[in-house]
C-alpha cells in the first residue's frame, strides 16, 4: 500500500483498545527512555520511583490494594443502587448517596430511641419502603414522560429535601454505627505475608462476602423472576412497557425499595468503618465516575469499576499524591473516570449507542 | 446500467447541467449490518433527484453519507469535483448542502424567525465582540439576514407563525419552517428526505408547489426520498431506486417504472 | 388595559428585534433601573443592602453564567462554584502584581482566566453529554477546589489560608477592603451586573445564542446547519465561566470581603446556583434574577423573618427547613412549571395584555 500515510491505518485505531492500549505503551516507553535520561528529576519520581517503591515494600502495596478494594466495594454498592433504579426506570438518582445516609441515621436513629437493633433494621426497611411509596407518588407519577434530564434533577430536590429532612429528625452531628448489636464482626486479621504484616479489618471482609451475596441475589432476581422481566422492560421504554400492561407504579415502587435496602446495607457498612454523617454525601459522588467506567446499565460494571476506582485512588494516594501535596483522593476519580471516557465514553460495559437521524 | 460510465460529466443530453454530485460503489455497514452495498449515482446541477425504495432500502444512509453524517467505508463521493467522502457535516454544510430530515429535527425552544436564522450562521461573520455590543455592524448584519429570512418566510406563506415556538405548532408547518431553515443556507444542494411524509393531501400540494418552486426559482438542485410514487414522478427529473442497500434502477421516472426489477422490489417477489 | 401592544408598530427591522419590543416593558425596565440605582441606595438600611442586595447581584450574575451554559446551550455543570473560585484567585492574584490597577478592572479581567480554565474543563463536553458531562464538571469542582487549598501561592502564602482583600479605590472613595460601605460596594456590583447582563441579553439574542440554543435543541440538525458543535459548546464555557468567574470575584472582593475556597467555593454553591437556574428558568436571562432572588432571600428570610413573626425557630433548624422547602420547590417546579419563575412572569404578563377579558 503506497498511501498509507494518507490514510493512517483507519480500522486500527477505529477499535478503543487498541487506540488506549497504544498510548499507554507509547506512556510507558517514553517514561523509561526518560528515567534513563534523567535519573533524579521529575520524570524519575513519577515513573519509576512509585514502582520501586512498591516492590521494595510489598506488604505496603497488598495493604494500600486492599484498602482500596474496601473503599471500592462501598463506591461499587452506591453505584449498584444507582445502576438498579437506571435500569428498571430510567432515572438517574442522584439521591442515592444521600439515601445511604438517611438509612444509615434513621437505623442508629431508632436504636437510639430504644428499639432494639434487629427490630430497628426492619422499622428502618419500613421507612425506606415508605420513602419509596412518597417518591413513586409525589416525584416519578407527574413526572411520567418528562425527559430524562428532567427526573435527574427532581432528584437532585430529593437530594436536598432528605438532607434538611434527616438533619431536622436526627440533628446534623456524627453518630456511631450500631455494629456491634448487628453481630457484625470486630478487630482485624493479622496476615504475615511478603515479609510484612497485612491488616484486614473483619468488618471490610464481612463487607465483601455481604456485598456480593447481595449482587449475586440480585442478578437472579433481575434475570429469572416475573417483576425482574417487567423491570427490564419498563427500562427500555415507558410507553411500551405501559401498553403491555405493566404497571409503572408498582415497578417503580419495588425497584426504588429495592435501591433502598441497597442503601441501608450500605449504610450499616460504611457507618461500621467510620461514623453515620452527611460527610458521607460527598464520598457517594465518587459513585459516578464508578458508573461511568461500569456504564450506567451495568451490574458487572458497577463492581469493577468501583473496585477500580477504589484501587486506583488509594494507590494514586499513597505513591504519587506526596510528590503533588497529598490529598489529591478527592478528585483523582474523577479524573480517572474523564481520561476513560475519552476512549470510551459508553463505559467499560455499555453498549455502543448508535445515533439515529 | 453501469454507474461508473454515467460518472462521466455531460455525457448524456437528455439530463441537465454537469455532474453536481456522484457517489461511486459506496458501501456502509454498522458493525455486520450492511446498510449500504456498492451504489453508485449522481446528481446533475438543476435537476430534481429522487431516491426512492422499500422500507429499510438505505435511502436515509444514502443522505447522511452525503452530508457528512455518516462516513461510508468504501467508495467515493464528489461532490463539485472535489473528493470528500470523509467531510464532517459543518463542512458539508459550508459547501452548500442543505438537508431536512424524516422526522423534524427543528429546534424546538425557538421561534420560526430564530429557526430560520439559524440557517443564516454560516452567512453571518461579525466576531463576538460586535455581537456582545448588538449594535453598529453586528445590528446591521442582523438586519440584513433577517430580510433574507423575511423573505424566505413570504415564499412559504409562514408569516403568521414568525413569532411562535416552532414545537407546538402542527406537522404539516413544522415540515415547511424546516424546508425554511433548509432553504436559508441557500444552498446548491438540497437534501430533502420525505418532505411529505405524514401530510394530508393539501399539505402535500402545497410541498410539491414549494419544491418545484425552489427548483425553477432559485436554480437549486434537490435529492429527494419519497414513498408518495405519485409525487415522484411528478417531480423529479431522475430517479434512483434502492432495495436492501443495494441500487436497483436508475433513469427517468418512465423507464424506471417499467422496470421488471423495481415492479418486484415494490410488489413484493420472493427472493 | 395598560399593558398592550396595541398602537405600536413596528417600520422597521431594528425595532422589531429589540430585546423589549413593547414600550411598556421598556418603561418597566427604567423603572426598576431607577429603584436599584436610586431608591434602594435612599431607602435601604446597611444589613438590607449587604446582606440582602449585594448577595442578590452575585448570585444572579453567577446564575446567569450557569443559566448560558445550562439553559441556552444544555449542557449540565455541576462545577460552577469552582469556576467562582478561578475568577476570585486570578483577581487575587491580579491585584497583588498589579496594585495601581484599578480594581474593577481586574474584577473584569479575572474573569478571562475563569473562562480559560472552563474552557479547558469544557473539552470532554464534544464527545459526552448530560449525565456524563456532568460527573466531568465535577472534576472541575474537586480539581479546582483542592488546588486553590493546596496551592500556597494561590493565597500569596498567607498563613489563613485564605484570600485578604485590600483596600482599593475608586475615585477617591474606598470599594473594597474593611473601610468600604455597603453602599458603594453594592453601586460597584449594580454596575457591572447591569452592563454585564446587557452583555449577555445581546449574546443571546444575537447570532451565537441561536448557534447555543440550536445545540442544545437538535445537535445533529444544527451541525449540519454549520455550526461547529466544539465551537459552540467552548464558547458556551468560556462565556458561562467568565460570568461566574466575575461573580465569584465579586462575592469575595465586595461581599465577603475575604475567604477561603473550603468555605465558600463547595459543591453546595455549585448545587445553589443550579437551582437558582432550574427554579428561576433555564434558558432565560430574567429567570436568573428570579431564581438568585428567590434563593439568596429564601434562608435570610426564614432566619429573620419568622423569628420577626413571632414564629421562634433557631438558626439550625431555619437551614434545615432551607434544605427541606428548596428540595420541595425544585420538584414542585419541575412538574408544575419546568420553565421555571420565568414562565410564570410570562404567563402573567399575557394574562395582563388581555385584561379584563380572558383572551
């Protein structure tokens, strides 16, 4: 082919991988050539020195990694409340994060008052279904048919409506998860391995085996019963959905309690690591990036890619945060997340959208 | 019929003008589906093209590969002697190709004046500067577009409408501010995919009216999809016909109605 | 009766696509011109014009950035209170290099660096939309927040952490700084929120509004119309982040009179400013006013005026009934009357030019 430099190689860059996988090796090489150049300045502490940092000390790096599949586990259980209301009506709630709070409060709330902690995990499942029934009734039935940007920013009036809601009821100070009347597991395991010692937090690993327990019965659900299949269907379309006798209401009632047991389970275990407060608002956003790596339809997605943003944080943190001042966990996500839609902006899971005219 | 030969500017006297536009063994595919599949044809200056066939044929690719939408994998597009098969459509637009779409893709929070202007845009040069001041030359710019798109509006017979927000008002006028807006750009090349569709029989007169209008007019040289058979021949000069993205005739509406092929393709054959 | 249209015509193209084609509004424009430049001076007291008015001018001049790049173009920031903070750091920054430099000079010009860096953080909007565009403005707002803490030489090093506005003049007569007064801090604000407004109003009445509002209706329509999708929606974020970059200089040069990012610049402001656009109108200059009046009055007046009524209700709990009634009224507008206050306006402005009949 003599005109290849008039035309560079179209079908191969066409396809994301290899277009990304390409620009990570061209990455890679010019960080070596340039840590051979240099090998002290700037080009060194970014690209070689993390590395060597982590293979001298490999404890700290299982450490660092498990740490953050922890904290990506939590992003990954926000993100599934969001994916499962995305899927069944189309709505993107930003309320889901402040609905983990809410749960969390109302449960520690209710103990508080004196009712025992079983009994207060079913009051507050009460309450969350009963905050299902209010949503489908006062937000999602008038709005039928709007557009979708519409419903998302009903949700963000949920958003506020629940936080002065909450902090009215229960005040606006932290308050302490009720872990141990749960039966949730205390204190940590000691693993001596790669010449070191790994903390695993008992909590987190309950957290783990709770959290997929919990994808894994909802997978079934979505896949094998009756409402599962009438979800799926009211997310492709309303007005389909309504004209074979689906009943939008229920649907949304159930799908909404559903992302509200997502929530309080998640609030229960967020609450058990740190404290119940609405500084836990500004984490739940970390959900989105998640979804935009896992896609916004995704189950699968939304594990993975909270996993990765979990991981990736925390290792971005702890070897590359220092040489910018540190605290960069705040936006790192998000960042990750924009440089991943440039190559692929349906997600890690999504299906490519092809635009009709 | 071989396309490739027909290619050839002027060569045969019963068409009008020189070659405006030819696609040559163009195909497009969406992953496996095959939308398109080696067509080939071409437009003449002045004339009224109708690209017509069954559900589903690629008439609508056809369009957008035309005007940059959509970039077909193989084959060629010249259009005004110039190859441009990989062209984006603000550049089509620039070129002088205008287009109105199958379902109305108007602006609806607009007005049918801003409608219309928006046609203008590429007319309009006067930098930010000018227009944050709305006065002096960026004033007298306005003024003069605006007498262009009055005009445009007196020819569609669309005053009384100037003001209102073009979604709510009814199909049939949606379909005319869009032919406005098409028409504002004043285009060479005039895409018109099913400007009829969804029309009582009046609407349909008076679209017919306006097409023809604009063709005698303003010299415009129009491409047309229609499914209206009776429209077709009315209009147009030349006619090509898909099935299943493949092109299965091509001549005047006389020979292309007679044709043994297009008779099967519209009757339904079993294949 | 009073109000109609009746008896005026229009000769020409100019008047006919004048902002406020009907005299009666033109009057009703200098008539509020005139309240805010003289009878609000004469009459307000200092805590009802710097705690009420002055937050009133920034608020909508920040609302009617967000209002560019939401209503008119449609595309979702979530990140406007950063884009604040870009303008109130570069003026910061500006005054210190250049102290002879008048000040609302460098108000002005700091809003260029704002509309710089919204550009940039503008870029992914050509290849994602809606939702996703708006977790990519997010970036914006955590990015940005975390440098103007982290960089020190954002603040000139000082040991608050925050920014201190100097004493500068105009004319002789102190604008910001402690020894300024309310009222020629709030002249100072009125002025550029009136030429800046008038800026605006022509942009988007003008060739490029329609390029924005073609965007944001049809986008494939209006690329093929010719308008440059990239360049339509950059110019959007450049001129959204200018006005918030000039508000966000003004909020901490004339009404907080100093401050640090972590306080003022969060991703509440951000959601404020977003529902000051929904409730006050997307997609409507006057709708900003609307939507900054009705929520920078909202908590003063719970906070004061219940008490004032002899409802007694503490500072706490006014700011969760804050949370609670704007919750509410974001929803309630979006199914009632998604266009917001300003629809209502002109609802009621056609109720008038047709009364007392009903049509």
């Amino acid at each position: 082919m003599s005109d290849v430099a008039a035309q560079p190689t179209p079908n191969l860059l066409a396809n994301g991988w290899i277009k990304s996988g390409l620009i990570v090796l061209g990455l890679v090489a010019a960080a070596i050539v340039g840590a051979r150049i240099d090998p002290t300045g700037t080009i060194h502490a970014i690209f070689v020195d993390p590395f060597n940092q982590m293979a001298q000390a490999p404890d700290l790096l299982a450490q660092t990694i498990w740490e953050g599949l922890v904290s990506g586990v939590l992003y990954a259980l926000i993100a599934l409340g969001f994916v499962l209301i995305f899927k069944a009506s189309g709505v993107f709630n930003f309320a889901q994060g402040i609905m983990v709070v809410f749960a969390a409060l109302t449960l520690v709330g209710l103990y508080e008052k004196g009712v025992p902690a079983f009994l207060a995990v079913v009051l507050t499942l009460g309450v969350m279904f009963a905050l299902a029934v209010t949503i489908e009734r006062v937000v999602l039935r008038p709005l039928v048919n709007q557009p979708d940007i519409i419903l998302f920013m009903a949700t963000f009036g949920i958003t506020y409506f629940l936080i002065g809601f909450g902090e009215a009821i229960f005040g606006g100070n932290p308050k302490q998860m009720i872990a141990e009347q749960l039966y949730l597991p205390k204190g940590a395991i000691d693993l001596k391995i790669l010449g070191g010692i790994v903390s695993l937090q008992k909590i987190d690993i309950a957290a783990a085996i709770i959290a997929s327990l919990m994808i894994a019965v909802l997978a079934l659900f979505f896949q094998y019963t009756r409402i599962g299949r009438a979800l799926r269907a009211v997310a492709d379309s309303h007005k389909a959905a309504l004209s074979v006798g689906i009943s939008l209401n229920q649907i949304w009632v159930i799908v909404w309690f559903t992302a509200g047991i997502v929530a309080l389970i998640t609030g229960i275990m967020w609450g058990a690591r740190s404290d119940v407060s609405f500084a836990l608002e500004i984490v739940a956003l970390k959900a989105l990036p998640v979804l935009i790596l896992g896609g916004f339809t995704s189950i699968p997605g939304a594990i993975v890619g909270g996993l990765i943003i979990g991981i990736g944080e925390k290792l971005g943190e702890f070897y590359w945060g220092p040489l910018i001042g540190g605290g960069i966990e705040s936006w790192l996500a998000y960042f990750i997340a924009l440089g991943f839609l440039l190559f692929r902006p349906q997600g890690l899971f999504g299906d490519k959208i092809i635009e009709r005219i | 019929m071989n396309a490739h030969s027909m290619a050839v500017a002027g060569a045969p006297v019963t068409h009008k003008g020189e070659v405006l536009l030819s696609v040559e063994s163009i195909s497009l595919r969406f992953g496996g589906v095959k939308a398109i599949t080696d067509v080939s044809f071409d437009i003449r200056k002045g004339e009224v093209r109708a690209i017509i066939g069954p559900n589903g044929a690629g008439k609508t690719s056809m369009l957008n590969c035309i005007n940059g939408f959509y970039h077909p994998q193989e084959g060629r597009i010249t259009y005004k002697g110039v190859r441009r098969d990989k062209m984006r459509p603000h550049r089509a637009a620039a070129a002088g190709i205008a287009r109105t779409f199958q379902n109305v893709a108007l602006f609806k929070g607009m007005s049918t004046l801003d409608n219309i202007m928006t046609g203008r845009t590429l007319k309009m040069r006067k930098g930010f500067f000018w227009q944050a001041l709305r006065h002096g030359p960026a004033m007298n710019e306005e003024i003069e577009h605006r007498k262009v798109v009055e005009d445009i509006i007196d020819f569609l017979q669309i005053q009384h409408i100037r003001k209102l927000p073009v979604g709510k008002l009814p199909y049939g006028l949606q379909k005319r501010v869009e032919l406005g807006r098409a028409l504002a750009m004043e285009p060479e090349l005039l895409l018109l995919d099913e400007p009829m569709a969804g029309m009582n029989l009046e609407e349909k007169e008076d679209m017919c009216r306006f097409i023809l209008d604009v063709n005698n007019q303003f010299g415009t040289t129009i491409a047309l999809i229609e499914h209206d058979m009776g429209v077709v021949m009315d209009l147009s000069d030349r006619v090509v016909v898909l099935e299943y993205g493949r092109k299965i005739a091509d001549g005047t509406p006389a020979e292309v109605k007679a044709d043994q092929r297009v008779i099967d393709a519209y009757l339904g054959v079993a294949h | 009766m009073f109000y109609r249209e009746a008896g005026q015509y229009k000769t020409n193209y100019a008047a006919d696509m004048a902002v406020f084609p009907l005299r009666q509004d033109r009057i009703g424009i200098a008539v509020i011109l005139a309240i805010a430049f003289i009878g609000i001076p004469l009459l307000g007291n200092d805590f009802f014009i710097a705690s009420v008015m002055i937050p009133f001018l920034v608020f909508s001049l920040a609302a009617i950035g967000l209002n560019i790049l939401t209503g008119y173009t449609g595309l979702i920031s979530l990140g406007t209170a950063a884009f604040m903070g870009v303008g109130a750091y570069s003026c910061y920054k500006l005054t210190t290099f250049f102290p002879g430099v008048n000040i609302i000079v460098l108000i002005l010009v700091s809003g260029l660096f704002s509309a710089a860096i919204g550009v940039l953080f503008g870029l992914p909007s050509l290849r994602i939309k809606g939702f996703y565009l708006a977790v990519a403005t997010l970036a914006a707002q955590f990015f940005l927040q975390w440098a103007f803490v982290r960089i020190p030489w954002l603040f000139n090093y000082n040991a608050s952490g925050a920014i201190e506005v100097p004493q500068r003049t105009l004319f002789g007569l102190p604008i910001t700084g402690a020894s300024a007064t309310p009222e020629t801090r709030y002249f100072v604000c009125l002025g550029l929120v009136v030429v800046l407004t008038w800026f605006a109003s022509n942009i988007v009445h003008g060739k490029l509004g329609r390029s924005w509002m073609a965007v944001r209706d049809m986008d494939i329509a209006a690329e093929l119309m010719g308008i440059k999708l990239l360049n339509a929606k950059l110019t959007a974020f450049a001129v959204s982040s200018y006005f918030a970059g000039v508000a966000g200089a003004m909020m901490i040069f004339l009404w907080y009179g100093g401050g640090e990012a972590n306080d003022v610049f969060t991703i509440r402001l951000s959601f404020t400013i977003l529902f000051m656009v929904i409730i006050g109108g997307l997609g409507s200059l006057i709708g900003s006013f609307f939507g900054a009046a009705f929520l920078s009055a909202l908590p003063t007046a719970l906070k004061f005026g219940l008490p004032a009524l002899g409802v007694p209700i503490g500072g706490a709990a006014a700011e969760h009934v804050t949370f609670m009634l704007v919750g509410a009224l974001i929803i309630i507008f979006l199914i009632v009357e998604p266009h917001g206050l300003a629809r209502l306006w002109q609802i009621g402005k056609q109720k008038l030019r047709t009364w007392p009949f009903p049509y």
